[in-house]
C-alpha cells in the first residue's frame, strides 16, 4: 500500500487538480469603464545637455495627454540643478498644460537663500514645492547651515509663510536610511504635515507589504494626510539594485530571479520591467489606492503602459469616446 502512495506522489498532479486545490492567486482588478480612474503624477529630472532636455520634453510631451495631477522636477544634491530645475519648471508654466511642482531642498543654503528661490517660483506661477531636506552632495553625514532651515519640517513652516504654496514631502515606506528608528521617522513626517505640508509622496519600494504596513503604522500615528507610493519602473536591473542598497529599499529575491539573464537582452528586460511594475500597481489598486507618484527617470514608455493597464487614458481620446 505504501509503495503505491509513494508511486502517486511522484506523479505529478493533474491540472485540474492542481486548479481545484493547488495555491489561489487572488483576482486583480479589471478596469472598467465606469470605473474611476486613479490620479497620477510624474517625476522628472532636469536635464544637463541639449541631448537631454530633448529627451525630457518628449518624454514630457508624451505624458501631458494622461492629464496628470501634477508634474514634479527634482532639485539636485545641494541645489546644484537650481538654474535648470527653475528653468524646467518655469517652460511647464508657460508651454504647457500641466501644474508643475518644484522640488526644493535645504542642504547647504541660508533660510533668505531659501526664501529666494522659492519667491521667484511663486512669482513664475509655480504654486506646489515639493519640499525636502536634501543630502550633502558627494555623501557625507548631514549637519544643518548654521542660518539654513535644519530639517524638512523647518522649510514646509518657512514655505507656508512666504505664500500660500501647496507642499507635499517624502516619506520612506522602509525608513530612512538615517533615521534612529522608525518611530523617530514617522514623528518626523508627522512634524512635516503638522507644519502645513498637504500630501507625502513615498520613496519607490517594490514589495507592497512594506508599504501597506507603513500606511497602517501612519494611521496608527493619526496621519491622515494622503502617501501617494512612488513607482518606479525598473529599467536597469543591476542599477536599481545598486541605487537601493544606498537609500535602504529591500529588493526581493523573486525580482533577482526574474531579471536574471536579461542583462544582455534590453528588450525582455523592458518587458519583465513592464509586468513587475504593472503588477505593482495593481496589487495597490486592489488594495484601495487610487492614487500613483512615477519616477519616470525621463523615459515615458514603461510610465505610459502602466498608466494604461491602471485605466488611464489620454485626455483627448477619452474626452472623444
Ligand atoms: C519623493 C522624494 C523626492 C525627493 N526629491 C529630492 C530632490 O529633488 N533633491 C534631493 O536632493 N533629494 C531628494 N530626495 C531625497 C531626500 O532629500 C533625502 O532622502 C534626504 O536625506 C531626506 O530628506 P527629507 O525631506 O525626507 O528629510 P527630513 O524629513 O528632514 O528627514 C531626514 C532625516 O532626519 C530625521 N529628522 C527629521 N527631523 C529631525 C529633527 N528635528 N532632529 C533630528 N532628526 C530629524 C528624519 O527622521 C530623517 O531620518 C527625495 C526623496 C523623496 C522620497
């Protein structure tokens, strides 16, 4: 008898079998039309060649129709890119449709150094700064300028003096890498909001479990604010790998295991970038979020087909259909 159950177990279950007791996958969402569609916003860098800034605005161009909620351009470590991000978003103002958001950081400058640049974004028509503390360029442990704005929770304050700007702030799903515990870090992104910021826009993560325990632990802590999670599509594995040991993002060993062998193959790799992101997104949107930060990395293709499969549509076309 023994001997046959042996023989039964090496066989391999049959597939209905398999489909009546083996694991359950549960059912992602299919977007529908009368269903409502999350709110996306997009990340860009500004660029630092001619070559570059071409790239930015087709990127920028093939974007605009998605009619994002806000489009957001980075500052350099330091506020070394300040001429190009205010230049960037100072175009965004006047050639397009888009409500851009201007990052700002504190490393480095005086409070009226500050103040300045942020006037001048007032006076351009910008009227969101993504406002964040910033590192020391090159690395190197942060201490704050003697006369500068010390933390990010200082310069939300010194914002909503200056004008009535809409501020929205980083929060790291997974901590932040210097933070001493994560206590400290979710006091710390409440000090942000209590000081007037409005929204929090999370560092990318890619296992969700890390982000729905965050939104738990800020409910927990009276943080009722909306995290909007950032995405970031990964184009190149063995980068995004290196970027994530530095600012403390876990990779999970299953996406090790589905990039593997795709380093010499650019076009299954935008493929396997295309349905981990994608499924990113819609294990998120089956949990209740309806509302996505992309770093696009200036490159719009895995941006505008996760939109997609998210029911995003250009405006243009929905608005014809
Ligand atoms: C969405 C997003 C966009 C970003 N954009 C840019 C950008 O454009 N340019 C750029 O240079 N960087 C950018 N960064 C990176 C960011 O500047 C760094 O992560 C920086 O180290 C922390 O900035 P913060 O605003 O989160 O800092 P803070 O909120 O000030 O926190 C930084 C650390 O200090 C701790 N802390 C806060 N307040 C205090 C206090 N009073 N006393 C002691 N410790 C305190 C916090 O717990 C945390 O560990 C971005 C990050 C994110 C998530």
């Amino acid at each position: 008898m023994n001997s046959i159950r042996n023989e039964m177990t090496a066989v391999p279950q049959a597939t209905l079998e398999r489909w009546l007791t083996g694991p359950r996958v549960s059912a992602l969402p299919a977007p529908s039309r009368d269903q409502s569609v999350p709110a996306l916003s997009f990340e860009f860098f500004p660029p630092k060649t001619e070559v570059l800034e071409t790239q930015l605005w087709a990127c920028i161009r093939r974007l605009e129709p998605l009619a994002p909620r806000f489009v957001s351009v980075t500052y350099g470590a330091g506020g070394s890119t300040q001429a190009r991000t205010h230049d960037t978003v100072a175009r965004l103002v006047t050639e397009t449709a888009l409500t851009p958001a201007a990052h700002l950081t504190c490393v480095g400058s005086t409070r009226a150094e500050v103040d300045e640049v942020a006037r001048s974004y007032w006076q351009s028509g910008v009227r969101h700064i993504v406002a964040l503390r910033g590192d020391v360029p090159g690395g190197g442990s942060y201490e704050p300028h003697p006369d500068g704005y010390a933390y990010a929770n200082d310069l939300v304050a010194g914002l909503r003096r200056i004008a009535d700007f809409e501020v929205s702030v980083a929060a790291y799903p997974e901590g932040h890498p210097t933070a001493t515990s994560p206590l400290a870090d979710l006091e710390s992104l409440k000090r942000k909001l209590d000081a007037g910021a409005t929204r929090a826009i999370t560092n990318y993560f890619f296992d969700n479990a890390n982000f729905l325990r965050f939104l738990d632990l800020c409910l927990a802590a009276g943080i009722t604010a909306p995290i909007v999670p950032g995405i970031m599509p990964v184009s190149n594995y063995s980068q995004a790998v290196k970027f994530s040991q530095i600012s403390g993002v876990s990779v999970p060993a299953w996406m090790g295991h589905l990039f593997a062998g795709t380093e010499n193959d650019a076009e299954t790799r935008r493929m396997v970038a295309a349905v981990v992101a994608a499924e990113q997104v819609r294990q998120l949107q089956a949990n209740g979020i309806d509302e996505f930060h992309f770093y696009t990395l200036n490159r719009p293709d895995l941006t505008y087909a996760i939109a997609h499969i998210l029911g995003v549509r250009p405006k243009v076309a929905q608005d014809a259909a």
